[in-house]
C-alpha cells in the first residue's frame, strides 16, 4: 500500500497501478504502452478506470464500479485499435474501410455498454482523438447520449476529416429534433466548411449538400 501527500501522486499510482491490472487482465493482447509528453500511449485510459472500479467497489459503490469497467472496456475495444490504424496504415480506401468497421462496433457497444450520457459528450468535447470518434459512432447508435453542441463544435473543429464526416453524419440524423437557431447556425458553419475544407473531398461535399438541402425543404415547409 502506497501512501502520498498529495494528489498528483496519487493519480499517478493510480494510473500504474491500473496498467499493471491491464497487463495482468489482458497479457500479451497489449502491443505496447508509451510514456511521453504527459500521456500514455493506446490502453492508459482505460487502465485508470479499472483502477478507479476497484477503488469504487472497495467502498461499496457497486454503480460506479460498474460504469467505470463499461468506460473501459470500451475505451479497449475501440480506441486503442483506432490509434494504431491511423498510425500504421497510408491514408486511402483501405485505411478508411478499417476504421468504418471500429466505428460500426462502438455503435454495437453502445448498445451493449451502460455508458452515461456524460462521459461519452465529455469525450467528444474534451477527450483524445480516439474517445472523441468513439463517443461519436456511440451518439449515432443512441439518440439518449447526444449533445447539440458538442456535435456542432466537432463539424466546426474537427480533429480530422474522418471525424468530420462522422460529426456530419450525426447532425443529418439530429435534423429533425433541431430548432430553427440550431439548424441555422448548422447551415452556416456547413457553408463556411464547403468553401475551406470541402473542394476537394467528395464524401463530406456530398453530406454537407445533403444536409443543406434538408434544411432548405424544411424552412420551406415552416414558412
């Protein structure tokens, strides 16, 4: 047992205590683990949270042990594979098929997962590239984890063109439940992308088209 006089200590005894749990929970599943610039590499993530589990079921908090282990086993199944795919393969079709397939399993997890509302905006607000792509296939699957803007914010300042298309995807299945201030402000950020980002990228041109003509049939039909 470890005792410390402050706090930061503790979070990083923590946070190696949870690796070592992950090390003993997954063995030789784990590629590597790379400490530098502040961060740790692919599984640190989730290794803090089957750490936490374990502290919150020593206190008899069983509900947060629980949501804390779905944290991560989600974070496992997706964003760690989803950072090693980008690193390793060129850009291009393949690259881009294998990270649809990550993102067409955190849909099923969602679903699977009793992950709260509030951890999985929190990670596309806040979160690394990995939790931020995962939270967004999560809020496609499951209409109860999304947040107008969070998504917003992601299509105006996208990690990465794949995030962005996925943002979009998500606010064309939000058009319906938006009000006239939000679809507003969609179009105009979708305006000012088409003419930056979007001349000379196909799939997100064509999304953003699709969404404003969306939003042109319904001010029609309002007024």
């Amino acid at each position: 047992m470890f005792v410390t006089a402050n706090g930061t200590g503790t979070g990083v005894l923590i946070t190696f205590g949870g690796i070592l749990l992950l090390l003993a929970l997954l063995g030789d599943r784990i590629e590597s683990l790379e400490f530098g610039g502040g961060k740790v590499k692919l599984r640190a993530a989730a290794a803090e949270r089957f750490a936490l589990a374990e502290v919150s079921e020593d206190r008899g908090d069983d509900e947060t042990a629980a949501q804390l282990r779905a944290e991560a086993r989600v974070l496992l199944a997706i964003a760690g594979e989803y950072r090693t795919v980008r690193g390793s393969m060129p850009e291009g079709r393949a690259r881009t098929l294998a990270m649809e397939r990550l993102m067409e399993r955190a849909r099923r997890l969602a679903a699977e997962e009793a992950i709260s509302a509030n951890v999985v905006i929190g990670w596309l607000r806040d979160g690394s590239d990995e939790e931020r792509i995962t939270a967004l296939a999560m809020m496609q699957a499951q209409p109860a984890l999304r947040e107008w803007d969070a998504v917003l914010a992601a299509i105006k300042d996208p990690r990465s063109a794949f995030e962005q298309y996925h943002a979009m995807r998500l606010a064309k299945q939000m058009l319906a439940d938006l009000n006239g201030e939000q679809q507003r402000c969609l179009a105009e950020v979708l305006k000012d992308e088409q003419s930056q980002r979007f001349p000379f990228d196909r799939g997100r041109r064509r999304l953003s088209e699709e969404i404003l003509d969306s939003l042109s049939v319904g001010a029609r039909n309002r007024s």
